[in-house]
C-alpha cells in the first residue's frame, strides 16, 4: 500500500500495511523508531510511568509513551529538558514519545475530566486553577506554587520543542458537553486559530525531529465536528487526534468517533485522545483509529486492579479486584493464561497481602500485568486485522459484535 509522507516532516511516514473493514494496520515511522498500529500509548505524565522504569515497559512489549506538557512546564521546566538532552535523554525510554499540549489542561482544570463529564462529575470551585480563556491564550494558576501563567499557541510550541517528543499536538480549548451550541462553536472558531497558529509556528522553527498533531474539536454537534474536520484536512497538519467532549455516554461517544473519523483524510494517522477501555479501543479500531492514550490501566493498577478477559476466574466487566477478601487465601495467579512477570511469579494471595500492607511492590506488580496486557490486546488486534478474524478477537476479549 501507499506511503504517506509529507516534505515538512522529512523524518516521518505513515504506511498503511493492512486493512480490514475500517480497521488497519499501519507502521508509524518517527525519528526514535517505528511504531506498529494500532497501538497503545502510556502515560508517562511528569516523564514517569507511576511504578515501572523504562526497560520494564519495553520489555513488556510497549512501543510508544507520552507526556504532558502542562506538567512538565511547570516542573522542571521544558528548558530543563532540552539542557538534559530532550525528554528521550532525561528519562532514558529512548524511544517514540508524544507530548500533548497543555489544552487538555485547560479543560480539565476549568470543568473537570472527560471522565468526570460521562460519570457526571464536576470539580469543585476552590479545586479550579483556571482564570481566563482569551484570544491570546489560557491564564492558570500553577498548582504547585500558586503562580500565574499564560499558555499561548506559540509558547506551547516552543515548549514542545525544547521537550523534544517526536510527536506533538496544537493548543485547542476542550469544552464540556452540557456547554451550549453556541459557546462550542465560538470555543471551535479560536481553536482552529489558535491551530493556525500553532501550525507557522511549528512550520518556522521545525528541526525535522517532530511531527504536529491537529486536535479535532467541536463537542457532540454533528455540524460542528465536521467544520472541525474539514479546518485539519486542508491544512498542512501531519495527522489528526480526534478530542474533546465526546457525550455523557458510551453510545454517544462512540456515535461522534465514528462521525468524525470517517470525514478525516484517510492517509494521515489517526490519534484518539484520552480513551482506552477495552470495548472503546476496539469501537476505535473499527472506525480506522491507529493510536490511543489514557491513565486508566496504570491508574487501576495503583487501585489494586487488573485488566483481565472476561472468562478469568472472578473478573467482573474486564476487571479483577485483588483487594477483595476473596483473594486472600488464592494461591492462582491473576491469570493463569497471562505470561507477563507478575503472572509467571506471584499469587493472588500474595498481592493482596502487599496491597492490605500498603507495599508498593503490589502497585509495581499490578501496573505491570495491566501494562502487558494491553499491549497484548493490541497485538492481539493487529493480528486479527491482518487475519481477517477481528470479529473473533473481539469475542475473546468480551466485546459483543
């Protein structure tokens, strides 16, 4: 099949390998190696997986992780990062990376996260460092000294940059869904200029090290997220990252990916921002997404869960609880079919010993099953893809067809 390539990213392509359906296969070529997709990024937030260092998430099969730029900015400092050699040096992953760019930040800051939105949360008052979106940029509050900044589209860039991730992502304003119409589609039209700007920016002091990624917004109006899509297909952007609000529920979410992914450039890579369950990665797959990122398996793990196959012995909806009583005495693994470290090593029993002790060494072993096991299913779904037999490897993992 074809490669992608784009002359303002010299050092990238894009080569779609195999298809089935919607879904495909592809091999994502950055300056740090190539990326097989679909695939999985981890989140490495403050530049650190929470409990395993970077030869551990290679080991288990991971190809590509990110960071925040929010974060980051504030501590240590994204010229830190470029003195100590870009965020590949400083943390030694040597490997893909990507960087978002802070406006994820802006929205959860000033609303809550899109999870908070779908489990009908919101945060409150004294909890939002937030204090103006204006044409210029986000004024915040820093939570960790109280001090003011102000978050533009350039100074975004210019921050990415000096991280150094191979991949990066425009500035845009992620509006809740209970929003009116008419605010999202004010909020869209100053995205799309603050992308614009990201866009030269990015395209004057580019080293050919980096690729940008155009957010999609536009929140759950059908209307909107094509003006949304029709903005990132006509402007020189490396791919796409379909974001924001997308509904209070599954199905609407689900609705508004597929919408807005079968509108995208088909050639381009496709990013689907803060999502990672299991049935929504394979709804994802299906609609031609090729990377996914999101907190939720090392999260669960410094929760005392573990991903599972829904056939595994005490798995309720994918998930297995190790601090429940029932696994005191359980002398079986979390998986007897799971070959990952933990696995091979510990018992139930034990973990739910290290978890009623507060030893750090449960969260370490939990966030490694969960870190095999998606890249795992990822594997597992790019070999149906090339097989043919998606539907069957949706069935093995509990997802109905």
């Amino acid at each position: 099949m074809n490669k992608y390539t784009n002359p303002s990213y010299k050092n990238f392509s894009f080569e779609i390998t195999h298809q089935d359906k919607g879904a495909r296969c592809g091999i994502l070529q950055t300056p740090h190696g190539d990326v097989e997709t679909p695939s999985f990024i981890f989140c490495a937030t403050k530049a650190a997986i929470k409990g395993l260092d970077p030869q551990q998430m290679r080991e288990l099969g991971t190809q590509i992780i990110l960071s925040n730029t929010y974060h980051l900015m504030l501590q240590p400092g994204s010229s830190v990062i470029e003195k100590m050699g870009g965020l590949q040096e400083f943390t030694g992953w040597r490997g893909p990376m990507l960087t978002d760019s802070g406006g994820y930040q802006i929205f959860s800051l000033g609303h809550g996260s899109v999870a908070d939105e779908i489990k009908g949360k919101r945060l409150k008052a004294d909890r939002k460092t937030l204090l103006k979106i204006t044409e210029e940029g986000a004024k915040f509050k820093s939570y960790t000294d109280g001090k003011i900044h102000f978050l533009t589209p350039e100074l975004s860039m210019k921050i990415q940059r000096e991280l150094g991730a191979d991949l990066i992502v425009t500035l845009d304003e992620c509006t809740p869904f209970n929003v009116d119409k008419s605010y999202t589609e004010k909020s869209l039209d100053m995205t799309h200029r603050w992308e614009k700007r990201c866009l030269d920016e990015f395209l004057t002091n580019n080293k050919d090290s980096q690729a940008l990624y155009a957010v999609i917004q536009g929140g759950i109006y059908e209307d909107l997220r094509k003006k949304a899509v029709d903005f990132v297909n006509e402007n020189n952007f490396w791919a796409h990252a379909i974001g924001g609000s997308l509904g209070a529920e599954k199905s609407q979410m689900y609705d508004i990916v597929s919408y807005t992914a079968s509108m995208l450039c088909k050639e381009r890579p496709v990013h689907l921002l803060g999502i990672g369950g299991v049935q929504d990665i394979f709804i994802g797959v299906e609609n031609g997404i090729d990377t996914f990122d999101c907190v939720h398996p090392t999260r669960l793990g410094r929760h005392g869960g573990a991903l599972v196959k829904p056939d595994v012995e005490g798995s309720k909806r994918g998930q297995l609880n190790l601090n429940n009583a029932a696994n005191r005495e359980n002398q079986k693994p979390i998986d007897e079919n799971c070959k990952c470290p933990t696995c091979n090593n510990y018992t139930r029993g034990y973990i739910h010993h290290l978890l009623k002790a507060n030893e750090l060494l449960a969260f370490q072993l939990l966030t490694q099953h969960n870190v095999y096991f998606m890249n795992k299913l990822m594997l597992d779904i790019r070999e149906a893809i090339k097989n043919g037999t998606l539907d069957d490897c949706k069935k093995a993992y509990g997802v109905a067809n």
